[in-house]
C-alpha cells in the first residue's frame, strides 16, 4: 500500500499524458480514459497542486460515472488522492463509499486501514511536538525567571 500512496510520476509521462489530456480538450471532448490517465499521473505528481488537481478531475469523472465499477475505482484514486495531500477525513469516506459498493474489497479495506495507520502516527508525532514546544517553552521561562532573580 506504502507504494501506491508514495509513488510519484516520471515528469515525462506526465508531461505526454498532459499533451495528450490538452489536445482532447483542444479538439472539443476529452474522452474519459485519456481524463482518468492525466488525472491518476496528477495525483502522483510531487506538487500539491498538481494532485488537487487530479483529484478535481476523478470527482470529475465520479459525477458522470453510469456504473458501480466505474464508481468504485474513481473513488479509491480520489483516496489515494486525499491520502498524498494529508486529507485523512476525506480519504476515509471514500474508501467507505468503496465498501458500500462492495463491501469485501480487498484494496479499500486496506487503504482504509493504511489512512488509520496514518492518522494514528500523525496525531502522535502532532501530540510530541507539542509537548516539546511546551518542555521548550517550560525551559525558557525558567531561564528568563532565574535571570531577573540575578
């Protein structure tokens, strides 16, 4: 799971599906295939801007989906989406929504356990640094308060 969240894009098959995404759109229709390509390389790009984007486009294509299948891979992208820009909340409904389609799916279940995963080491990692700023904190009070004994 750590590779399919992680994992960034060659900028040249970016770049290339981009051209491609960009003459459709040149053309009149961008066809959903080539939109879901351009917008999956998005989300794996290493600029933030980049992945809303991407995701922007799957919401895109999930809005227009006419089948439960379609539904369902589009939502576990925009997952994946939501997971590479630290939105934890929103990458659990989607994996939820995923499930409520169908309920025994292998690679929801385990993005959803992953994204858990996430926010327990995150909130762990927000909980340490605010106790260090606090013991810091602590430490330069004390330092200034035995200085205007002096």
């Amino acid at each position: 799971m750590e590779a399919t969240v992680t994992q960034n894009i060659d900028p040249v098959d970016l770049k290339n599906f981009e051209g491609l995404y960009n003459e459709q759109l040149r053309r009149g229709h961008v066809n959903e295939k080539t939109q879901f390509d351009y917008a999956w390389c998005l989300v794996r790009s290493r600029y933030i801007a980049d992945m809303h984007k991407g995701i922007a486009l799957l919401e895109d294509l999930l809005r227009s989906a006419k089948d439960d299948l379609s539904k369902r891979d589009y939502l576990y992208y925009i997952a994946v989406g939501f997971v590479r820009i630290k939105e934890y909340e929103k990458a659990l409904e989607c994996t939820e929504a995923i499930c409520k389609i169908e309920p025994n799916n292998r690679q929801a279940l385990q993005l959803h356990n992953y994204v858990k995963d996430k926010m327990k080491k995150d909130g762990l990692l927000g909980i340490a640094i605010v106790g260090g700023a606090a013991l810091a904190l602590g430490g330069i009070l004390g330092i200034t308060i035995a200085a205007l004994k002096k």
